[in-house]
C-alpha cells in the first residue's frame, strides 16, 4: 500500500503543491527577522516535504523503468502489411525480383536485421532513444538537488554551514571568531551569535576610493594577513574578489569609521632603473606591516614595510616574504623615518609670470606680463624631494603649501630677467626659519638650481641582507606626512559545501529536459515480401516534426531506385 501511495503521480502533485505553498508563507513573512525564507527553510518540516518527494521520484522511477527497458530490449519488426498501411509515414513499392539481394544487403547496411518468416524479412531500428530516458536523467538531478538541500539542513545543525556570517575586524587587530545571525527566543528577536574561525584574520590595512569631488566610496579593499599553523598568508579583498580559504568564502562586505583607530600616512619612494622612481602614498598603525608589492613590483615575493613608531627618525624595515620558501621572512632593507620637517636643501623648479588656477586646479601665467609672479620652491632631505610649494612675489605670508611643524618658510624676494632673452632668470629668495622668523640667509639662483640651507647635513640610507653588513645606497625612502582616521573593515563570511551539489543537479536536469523536448524517439520498419515482391516501410513517432519530415525523405532517396520501372 505504501509503495503505491509514493510511487503516484497524484502523491507527486500534492507534495510539490504544499512546497509551493511554504515558500509563499516564508516569502510574505520574510521582512520578519526571525522567520521567513532563510528560517522556513532551515526549517525540518520544510527538509521532510522535500525528503517525501526524493522517496517520491524514487519509487515512480524505479516502478516504470522495466517497462521502458523491456519495450527497448524486445523491439521487432511487424510483418503484417495492414501495420504499415496504417502509419502516417508509409512507404509501399514493388521491387523488381533481380534486386532481391542488392535489396537485403541495403536494409542491412541501414537497419538492424529483425525475422524472417514465411519469405517476409523484417527489419527495424530505433533512433533517439535518449529520449526515453530524459525522465530519469531528469529526476536524478533533482534527487541529487534535493540530496544537496538534505545535506545542507543536517550540516547546518552541526554549524558546520555558514549561511550569511560577518567577520568585524578593526585595523589592525586580529580575530579568530565570527558573528552568525541567530534568534533571540525569549525576545523573538534577531541577535548574532560568536563562533570560533579556527584560524586567525588579522586586518593589515583598508583603502577606501571615493569619487571625484564627492564623499560616496567608489571602491574599498581590505589587506589581510590570515595565520594558521605557523603560516601566514597576505591577500587583498575587494569588492569584486573574494578570499577562499579552508572552505570558507570571505568577501568585502561595508566599512565603517573607528575613532579608536589612528592612521598614519606616508609616502613611500623607490628609486629605479635610468633615474626613474615609484612613489606611493599609504597609510598603516605602527606595528602593522604595510604591502607594497601591489604597488612597486619585486618578483621574488612580496614586499611590507614594518613601522614600529609613528615619529621622526624612527626605523622602518622593507621585509621580503617568500611563500615558495616556506613563507620564509628576509630584512632586506632599512632607514629612518622621514618627516616634513626633516629638509636640507631646496630648488626652485618654475616661474609663473601672471599666476593664476583653473577649475580644475593647474597653475598657468593669464599673460607674459609679470603681473603676479610666483615661484614653486620644492624641499629636499637629500636627493629626496619632499614636499612643493607656491611663493609669490614680495607678499609677506609663508607662501602656498606651508604645513604647521614646518622648520623653514620662503619668501620670493627678487628677480632679474635678461631683456634680449626670457631665458635663465635670476631668482632671489630668502630662507626664514620658524616659528621665530629668523632669516638664515638670502640666495640667488636660477630654475633647477640646488641650494643648500646653513646648518643643515645630507645622510643616506643603507640596505641591508641577513648577517652582512651596510652594502649599498637604499633605492627606497618613508616621508612621513600626517594622520589620519582609522576604520573597521566588515567582512562576509560563507561556507556552502553543498552548492557543488546544486549546480551539478541543475545541469542534470537541463540535460534531462534537452532529451524530452530536443531529441525524438522513431523507429523505422521494414518488410520485404517476396511472394508479392513488395517492399513496406514506416517510420513512427510520437510527435513528428520538420525534422522528422526531412528524415523520411531522406530515407525514401535511399530506397527509391529499388522500384519496378
């Protein structure tokens, strides 16, 4: 009795009509925080609507595949000539006795060779025969779907299913817990609920991109330093790549500003081939190794720079981690920390003779005429440029640029221009050291012409390897420039071992429906008569189509030259 109750069509229908009808409960109720979609279906009532309709295919598959396979294995041709005539595609022709043989060895070559009886040869074959098996391709994949969801509502009692959690991780600092969304019983609310990660995530840095002249985030991105056993892996999230990692899925999820985090941006400088340089600018807490390798290339790993203290002359290192030698650490080079304050010379590198700023911010001179004149003064700490700035002609202010805790201020004295030519002026500026005003000196110069500021001396950086000495000049430079406020980055964190099973599932079942409704079950029959030198044949299809007519015009070619003329 309970075999044929589960192996009916009828049970099928009502089973998928009480699925549908939770969904819709669960979806007019999904603005409730604690029911709806994601609970109804977590939910065991929901897993056993589906678990009866897994027993359901079942027991229908396995109740109508002997017959199909019996209709198959036993397929022979009619002899009887009414059968034929009977058809829709029928094919009837007498055949001159001499190509009796030429005949036989045709239906051959073409069809499956059936019985012979009584002078009447039959033969048939079958076409698409896939067909008949697309129901059960089809019901396998739902079964391997509904096994999936099975899977899923038994692994997510166990916790081992992470639906929709969030990691919350200030700069950084490190974590090795998630927050998954649960309820609240006692209060019918939605609250979130800790769980142990199993591995470390520890938030290097966040970089937040806005829009031209707007405050709404074009992209953000979390550098992360995830540790386990020992080992410790750098990657970047964005928004439009995600970290898999033992299993979970972690992707960038929001952001939101942390008081409690303080920033520090510096700009970092590496001198290259054929006087050229890289120049970026980041931000990092002391303490917290800043990458660099996204931004300046080295092919033997990846770069971070290490800085422990947030303060001039403080020591910074450029480490070289290689995760092909067993993430293994190298110092590889080393300095002191550079500051706005922290100048020994300076060169004037313009002369705008009318000075005036576009809308989009570039200085250009309205007219030859000097008019405004202003010049740009750029400071150095060494062969290190450090920081630019407009100064106009005898006005008395610091000049554009001028920073609070900077040590010196220029003031554009004077000028002299050649009248047979514009070429190669003059310049005369005065060094004023701060906050007392003091001038320590009146220099003339020409554009592109250094000049070093009294009582001031240049020092190099060095490089250093693993156990050796000071070697050679250090390509890189840190400038620190300001501070900045900090953020705590929102991660979303996914494990969904089943999914494999859904998408493989999905892709049965449209190769099951590819067989249905493409493919079509023929089968050709064939008999030959001798004692009425007859030739009949048929092709039988359940729903024929363009396809099928083409078919059997083709087949009446083949056999078309058989007949008496």
């Amino acid at each position: 009795m309970l075999i044929k109750i589960f192996s009916s069509t009828y049970t099928a229908i009502i089973l998928i009509a009480l699925i549908v009808l939770a969904s819709a409960y669960g979806t007019l109720l999904a603005p409730s925080p604690t029911k709806g979609v994601a609970t109804l279906y977590a939910s065991p009532i929901f897993s056993l609507l589906f678990f009866l309709l897994a027993i359901n295919i079942i027991f229908c598959s396995l109740r109508r595949l002997p017959k199909v396979l019996k209709h198959l294995k036993h397929l022979s041709p009619p002899l009887l000539p009414d059968y034929y005539m009977r058809q829709k595609y029928s094919y009837i022709a007498e055949v001159n006795p001499a190509k009796k043989e030429p005949l036989l060895r045709l239906l051959r070559k073409y069809l499956h060779y059936g019985i012979t009886q009584d002078g009447k040869h039959g033969f048939f074959s079958q076409k698409g025969i896939l067909n008949q098996f697309g129901s059960y391709v089809l019901h396998t994949g739902i079964l391997i779907i509904l096994s999936g969801g099975l899977m899923r509502f038994i692994l997510l009692q166990t916790g081992y299913v992470v639906p929709n959690a969030r990691l919350i991780i200030p700069e950084a600092q490190s974590v090795d817990w998630f927050f998954v969304p649960g309820e609240d019983k006692s209060k019918g609310t939605l609250r979130y609920v800790r769980r142990s990660l199993g591995f470390k995530v520890r938030c290097l840095d966040f970089d937040e991109v806005k829009y031209p002249g707007s405050d709404i985030p074009e992209s953000y991105s979390t550098t992360v330093e995830i540790e386990e056993g020992g080992l410790r892996t750098i990657s970047i999230i964005d928004m439009n790549h995600t970290l898999r990692w033992q299993g979970f899925k972690i992707h960038q999820l929001g952001f939101e500003p942390n008081d409690e985090v303080s920033r520090y941006l510096v700009e970092v400088r590496k001198k290259t081939n054929k006087d050229k340089e890289q120049k970026v600018i980041v931000d990092f807490t002391p303490g917290t190794p800043i990458p660099l390798t996204p931004f300046m290339e080295d092919n033997e790993g990846v770069l971070l720079l290490w800085i422990k203290e947030a303060r001039p002359n403080a020591q910074w290192e450029i480490t070289r981690y290689n995760q092909k030698k067993t993430a293994q650490k190298e110092i590889v080079y080393t300095g002191s920390l550079l500051s706005s304050s922290d100048i020994d010379s300076f060169i004037v590198t313009r002369l705008v003779p009318d000075f005036r700023i576009d809308e989009q911010g570039e200085v250009f001179s309205a007219t030859p005429e000097f008019n405004n004149p202003a010049i740009y003064v750029v400071t150095y700490k060494g062969d290190i440029p450090m920081r630019g700035r407009w100064c106009f002609f005898r006005k008395e202010f610091r000049g554009m640029g001028t920073q609070p805790g900077d040590p010196y201020a220029f003031k554009f004295v004077d000028y002299h221009i050649d009248p047979s030519s514009m070429r190669n002026p003059t310049l005369t500026v005065e060094v004023v050291q701060l906050p007392d005003e003091r001038v320590i000196g009146r220099f003339q110069l020409g554009i592109n012409e250094p000049q070093q500021i009294p009582g001031t001396s240049v020092t190099e950086d060095t490089v250093t390897s693993p156990g050796s000495a000071l070697s050679r000049n250090n390509p890189f430079s840190v400038r620190l420039i300001s501070t900045t406020q900090g953020y705590t980055t929102i991660l979303g964190l996914v494990r969904e071992p089943t999914t494999p099973l859904t998408f493989i599932g999905g892709g049965i079942v449209v190769l099951g429906a590819f067989f249905i409704f493409f493919l079509r079950y023929r089968r050709i029959f064939a008999l030959y008569d001798e004692h009425s030198g007859k030739l009949y044949i048929t092709l039988v299809c359940r729903n024929p189509g363009w396809r099928t007519e083409q078919e059997w015009k083709k087949l009446l070619n083949t056999f078309s030259f058989l007949e008496t003329k």
